[in-house]
C-alpha cells in the first residue's frame, strides 16, 4: 500500500437502508480506513450509520423532505442563513436544492480546515461547492454512479400531461449544474461500463476521465442459506429504492398478476410505495394488493433473511448504472430474473440469471415461471451469481481500486 491519504467522504444524504448512497459512504469509509486511510465523512440528512469509529460530520439542512412529513413548511427559527432561504424558496418553486446547498454548505465548513485532507470524495451531489473547494487548493473528485439526466427523461417519457413535464423539468433543473461541474474537477469514477458511457453523454466528460470501479457487498454478510434450509415457494422478493419508473415496479407488479391468474405468486418489495404513486396506482388498478408486501427500509439483516428464503429475486429496472440489489441477491445464492436495462448485463452476466427486455411484461412473467418451475435450474443461477460476487464484487475491492484512482489523481496534480 501507498502512503495513508487523508479523505473527506461528502455524500448530501445517506439513508441508511434502502438506499444506495448511505450504503456506498458506509462501507467505502470502512473499507478505506481497513486499508489504513483517515476518512471522514460529511453528510446531509438522513445521516450514514457508520462503523469503526468513522468520523462524522453533520451538515445540516432544513431537511424538507424527511419522512414522515415531505415538503414541509419550516418554522421561522429554523432558519438561519442565505442558503436556508434560498433552499425553501427553490423547494416552494417545484426545485429540488439539496445538491446545490449541501455543496455550499461543505464547502464552508471545509474551507478552514484545507489543511487537514489530501483529497475531497463527492457522491453525487455535484454541487457547485465543489468548484470552491478547488479553487482553495483542494484535488476534489466524484462518483456519479449514473447521471441522473437519465432519471429525468424516463419520467418525462411517462408523463401524462404538460403541468406534470414542467413540474419535472424544474424539479431536476439541478442537473444543468452537474453538467457544469463535473467536467471541472479533478476525477470522475463511475460503476460501470454503462455508467461510462452515459457519463460521457449527459455530463459532458470523456471516457479517457472517468475510472470504473464497481461497488459491492461483505461476502460474509450477505450469504446464501444454511444447506439444511428450504426457500418459500412462488416468493418473488425485488429491492427498490424509490417508487418512480426508473426502477420498473409497475412492470413488475403486472408481471405477478399474469402469474396470479395460474399460481399462488407472493411479492415482497423491500420500499415504499407514495400514495398516489405509481405502484399503489397500480395495485387498486391489478386487483393484487392481498398478494404485495411493501417492508419498507429494513436493516441489512432482514433484508439477507428475505433474499435467503425468496424463490427468486426480480429486478425489473428500465435502467441501472449498476444495482446493488442484482449483487446482493447474486452474494445470497438467490436466482435472478433481470432486464437489460443499462448495466443489468455487465453486473450478472450470462449465468447468474435469466434476462428479459426492459419493460416487456410478458416476457418478465415468463422468466419469473420459468425460474418459479424449475428449482434446480434456479440453484444452478443462484451458485453461479454467488461465484461472481466472490470474484468481482466486494467491498474490499472497491476501497483498493478507489485508494489507487486516489493516488493517480493526485500524481496527475502534482
């Protein structure tokens, strides 16, 4: 190993079950510091749960979307400053701040203490702080784990009327900015191939600057069954971290009601869905909702419980610069019916699941019968994803790839 680096981790939320962002800053600062770096992690609400004696700081925002209470209506002593007015005011226009104000923000409480880092680490927020923190001398790169340009043109293609396109078009107007600032800092690292690719298109920064290093999971942690135990039969179990198109639940769910009309078929969907939202929609509109269990965030332990007795695990994604929850059930033994939405095919390969076309309800249900028939095909995909795991997607890995894309970047500086 190189000399230890001093790193500071930002991440402008970072819940920590069901979502990708609060899992990545936990167990890459772990891992880091398991290398011998000094990492310390700034973070927006929700807050990491970190380990080992991370350190954390806090930076605090008006936090207007917090559950249970979204777009919520501060009172006047919480307001403090410039940018606590300037993030309400962009939330009562239909914005969404937080990449903006997080950035500044950190930048505020970094700028004093340049001295104590060799390196600032971005997850996502490509807020223009970052530019503030390069100007002051600090090497500042990112993670863009799929530009979120995407997101945006998927729920404009679902749209059903001009009110909702332009509501969307202010709410993801923070994207110009990524676009702006990602091609100015010193490094960009990404997940995939895919992410690469789409990086280059959305963001604006060559091939040659983005590095891939795929994120992963403890091995140790998630696992497959003890051999003595048996999976619940017809029990289709998929990740989703949040209820929009993107991530293909409605597909899915018109999928299990096809399977219904023949079989006893069971979904658990570890998320929520919104009221009013596309999965509820749907549900009242499939008749299914007796046969559709939303657990909501959950700790990693259930979550490995769920994945260890599921017949199959589904993930039905329009798109995934990566997806964490393919690599959590390939780690738990547990067969995979997947699309080939962005890097769904680079993740899993050819062997550790069955792959169906994105948004194809039909060919979706024939996969999930096809894996829901045949047990030992499905233990013959659930030993093959557990082997890719081992061989190309641990948290460990991660660290020791992203430490040397660290030092690369600042030998380029130098």
């Amino acid at each position: 190993m190189g000399r230890s680096l001093r790193v500071a981790l930002l991440s402008y939320r970072s819940k920590p079950h069901g979502g990708g962002q609060g899992v990545y800053v936990r167990a890459l600062s772990h891992e880091l510091r398991q290398l011998g770096h000094r990492v310390e992690v700034f973070s927006g609400q929700p807050y990491p749960e970190l380990v080992d004696g991370v350190p954390l700081t806090r930076v605090p925002s008006l936090d207007l979307y917090r559950e249970p209470d979204p777009f919520r209506t501060p009172r006047p002593g919480e307001f403090s400053g410039v940018l606590d007015v300037a993030e309400w005011a962009t939330m009562c226009t239909a914005g969404f701040p937080e990449p903006l104000t997080f950035s500044l923000r950190a930048a505020r409480l970094l700028g004093p203490r340049a001295g104590d880092f060799d390196l600032v680490h971005d997850n996502q927020s490509l807020g223009y702080g970052l530019l503030q923190l390069r100007r002051r001398g600090l090497p500042t790169v990112a993670t863009v784990h799929h530009p979120v340009q995407i997101d945006r043109d998927l729920e404009l293609a679902a749209a059903t009327s001009r009110r909702t396109r332009l509501q969307l078009r202010r709410w993801y107007g923070f994207t110009a900015m990524q676009a702006r600032v990602a091609p100015r800092l010193d490094g960009i690292t990404t997940v995939s191939e895919s992410s690469r690719r789409d990086v280059g298109t959305h963001l604006g920064v060559p091939a040659a600057g983005v590095r891939v290093i795929p994120v992963g999971i403890d091995p140790a942690v998630f696992t497959p069954p003890p051999g003595t135990a048996r999976r619940d039969a017809d029990h289709v179990v998929v990740t989703t971290s949040a209820d929009v198109p993107l991530k293909g639940l409605v597909h899915l769910l018109e999928a299990v009601a096809k399977l219904r009309t023949e079989r006893d078929v069971r979904l658990t969907v570890v998320g929520t869905a919104r009221p009013g939202g596309p999965a509820a929609t749907a549900l009242d509109r499939l008749g299914i909702a007796d046969a559709v269990r939303f657990t909501g965030p959950i700790p990693t332990e259930e979550l490995v419980a769920l994945l260890q007795t599921a017949t199959v695990a589904a993930v039905p994604s329009l798109y995934e610069g990566f997806s964490l929850p393919a690599v959590e059930a390939m780690a738990c033994g547990t067969p995979l019916v997947t699309t080939d939405g962005g890097a769904l095919p680079e993740v899993v390969g050819t062997h550790a699941g069955v792959q169906v076309p994105a948004g194809d309800v039909g060919r979706l249900a024939e996969a999930l019968q096809l894996v829901l028939d045949h047990p030992t095909f499905g233990e013959q995909l659930g030993r093959a994803g557990r082997a890719r795991v081992l061989s190309h997607y641990t948290w460990r890995r991660t660290a020791e790839r992203t430490a040397e894309w660290y030092a690369d970047v600042l030998d380029r500086r130098a």
